[in-house]
C-alpha cells in the first residue's frame, strides 16, 4: 500500500513528481505515484528488484530495481554508472528495456538512491530447474542469448557476467539479458581492440578459461558463458562449479580435457603457467554421457536423436579452451542446432555504439560517477 507522500522531486527533464513510501520485506522504496503494489521479485549484486504495475502504461507489471549501494564503495558507483549508461543505449528485442530512471532525492548533495525500471518477466534462467526443456525451448533460449551476444559485440562491448540469474524468461520463452554492471567497452578511444581487462569478472562457473589464466582477453569470454549456461539448461546442474579459482581450472580441464601445450604458451603470469604444466593431463569427458538423450525433453525418434547430437555439438564448439579457436557468435548462431529460429537480419543488427564517450573506461572518483548518474537521470526521456 502506498503510504503518504515523503518528497516532490524533479522527475525526468522538467517535470516535478510525488513520491511515496512503501515498505517492500522491511525495505524502503520511495516511487512516484505511477508504480503502485510493488512486490519483490529478486535481489542482486546491486540491490532489491521488486513488481510494481504501473498506472501510466496502462497498469503493466513492470520490474523496478532500486540500486542500494551504489555509492558506498568507488567500483560500486562505476559499475552503476556502467549499468545505467549502457540500459540507456542498448535498443534489441533480447536486452532488457529501460522504461524509467529516476531518484526522490532533489539535489546531487542528498543524492544516495537509484530506481530503474524495466519491463518485467517472469523468472530467471536459475528457476527453470524443475523443468525438462525439449529441443525448441532449448533452441530458442540459445538463438536468443546468441543474438543479443551479437548485438552487444556489434555494440563493442562484451557482458562479461553472463549466467542464468542475468537472463530472464516469460511464459512464451522469450529470454531477456539483464545486468550490464559488468559490462565492458572493449574498443579503447583509438576504437583499436583493447584486450588487456581485469581479470577478476564473470561469476566463476561461467569464467573462460582465458580470464581463469588471467590472459588477456576479449569478445570470446561471453561466447564460452553461453556454452555453459545451454549445458545447465539440460543437466539441471553448473557444468562447472569451481569452489575457487584454481579448482576452476581444474574443473575445466574434468569437462574438456586439458589443452595442447602450446596454448600455455598464450599465459603470461609465470607461476600461473607453472602450476597448469604441472597438473597431470586429462581427456575430455565424453558428451554423449554427459548430455544422454534423455535429457532433452520430447518424443524419441531420429529428429531428436539428430537434435541432441547438434546440442552436443554446439555446446563442444562454444567450450572450446582457446578463445581463438572458439566458435564466433555469428558462427554460432548460423549452427544448425539453431536453424529452424535462424534470421540472417540477426547477424547485422541495427546497433548503437561503440561508445568513445562511455566515462566507465576511464578513472573517476565516487563524485564524478554520482555526477554522472545524476546527469543520466535527468535527461532521461521516458517511452510513455
Ligand atoms: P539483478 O540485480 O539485475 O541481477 O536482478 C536480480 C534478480 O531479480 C534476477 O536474477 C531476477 O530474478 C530478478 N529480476 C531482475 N530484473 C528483472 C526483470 N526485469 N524481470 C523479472 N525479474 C527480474
């Protein structure tokens, strides 16, 4: 229930607004008068994220992420500012829409909160595991996961935290990536590649193998997070779930086997190279146990037979250890396992970006991103 109004505040460009409290599970929202009956719906890295319908697009359930701590620590408001500025610009049918941004603070001085709100669905990836998906679902979810890889790539910027907890799904299984906190422009301002990032991104299960090595690395990376998440999607279970770092290695090297010496020469850090060399070598684990037929949902019969075997398939080119020897994103989404939802307009989307003016590529103290948030906030111009 909405409680009394607490503030007005310069809503959007020029607008002021009524906000009103509510108390979602013991935690405030302050939310202008639009969003009403807000229920939480997930809690994340960088806050709450609850239900609320909204009177002005025409009662709409739309989700609405309230960023707690977005200005405590400095990489904290950067991976806000990151989130925002890239919400803003993203436009495909597979990234989450930004449909509002706002804060009930009135002035930058007493500016703590950040609301975003986005059209909502109805689950993540994660809370699909009671259900057996056959080939379609599976396709589908993939074509989907694969084109909005692609769009951001186009876009010069890899995700770098894929997982299913950042992909939500509806009842028509139309998937949607969240979460860009993470997310990186990989052109440097001379929009020449700039592979050199940090290596401590991407939840660890889903981490390639490049930034496992802490080698440099690029695009790849989300392409190798795809690979893991289509192989959760059939067996229910991470593929590989590493209890650190080093046992993450490990854990790649049970699934795929260990790779030829030579890519090791691709490792920079010394001791790094030294302890991969020194672990006993091991095959590839075979796919056909690991992924049987009877993990995919639907009728036997020789299409499904040919359709576990092209899972199998695309799941072996995605995991592959050396990111130059990868499948590409447009490769895979021209892999046969996803031709029934194959698009040739998918692979050149329309698409905005590089970003030579994105802020988060370079230094900033907490100020300077809380600025530019406020900015952001500001010149937003909502759809409705
Ligand atoms: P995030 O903070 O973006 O990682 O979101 C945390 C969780 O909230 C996600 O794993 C989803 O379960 C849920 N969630 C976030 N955004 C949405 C949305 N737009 N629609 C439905 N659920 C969402």
């Amino acid at each position: 229930m909405a409680g009394k109004i607490i503030t007005h505040a310069q809503y959007n460009t020029n607008r002021v607004e009524e906000y009103y409290k509510h108390i979602v599970n013991k935690e405030e929202f302050i939310l202008p008068r639009r969003y009403q009956k807000p229920k939480r719906i997930g809690i994340g890295a960088q806050g709450t994220v609850c239900s609320a319908y909204d009177l002005s697009r025409n009662n709409e359930k739309v989700a609405i992420k309230k960023l707690t701590k977005a200005f405590s620590k400095n990489h904290d408001a950067k991976r806000a500012y990151r989130e925002i500025f890239l919400m803003k610009r993203m436009k495909h049918p597979s990234i989450i829409n930004l449909l509002n941004l706002f804060t009930p603070c009135q002035t930058i001085d007493n500016f703590n909160h950040i609301y975003v709100t986005m059209e909502c669905l109805d689950a993540n990836l994660n809370q699909l595991k009671s259900m057996l998906l056959d080939h379609p679902r599976i396709q589908f979810i993939g074509y989907q996961m694969l084109s909005a890889v692609n769009y951001l790539h186009k876009c010069g910027v890899a995700h770098r935290d894929l997982k299913p907890s950042n992909i939500v799904i509806n009842s028509h299984c139309v998937i949607k990536l969240l979460d860009f906190g993470l997310a990186r422009s990989m052109l440097d301002l001379d929009h020449k590649p700039n592979p050199i990032l940090t290596p401590y991104v991407v939840t660890r299960y889903y981490r390639a193998p490049e930034i496992i090595l802490s080698i440099p690395y690029g695009v790849e990376v989300d392409l190798w997070s795809v690979g893991c998440i289509l192989a959760e999607l059939i067996t229910k279970h991470p593929l590989m779930p590493g209890e650190n770092l080093v046992d993450q290695w490990d854990k790649v090297c049970d699934i795929v086997g260990t790779p030829p010496l030579k890519f090791f020469d691709k490792v920079l850090a010394e001791d790094v190279k030294c302890y991969c060399l020194h672990r006993p070598r091991k095959a590839a684990i075979n796919f056909n146990e690991k992924f049987p037929d009877q993990l995919f949902g639907g009728d036997p019969g020789i299409e499904h037979e040919h359709n576990c075997h092209l899972a199998r398939h695309i799941i072996s080119k995605l995991l592959i250890i050396d990111p130059a020897d990868r499948i590409s994103v447009e490769e895979a989404l021209q892999h046969e396992y996803f031709s029934f939802f194959f698009d040739p307009s998918s692979l050149t989307p329309d698409y905005t970006g590089p970003f030579p003016e994105a802020r988060f590529e370079t230094g900033g103290t907490i100020e300077d991103w809380k600025y530019l948030i406020w900015e952001e906030i500001h010149s937003f111009v909502p759809e409705d």
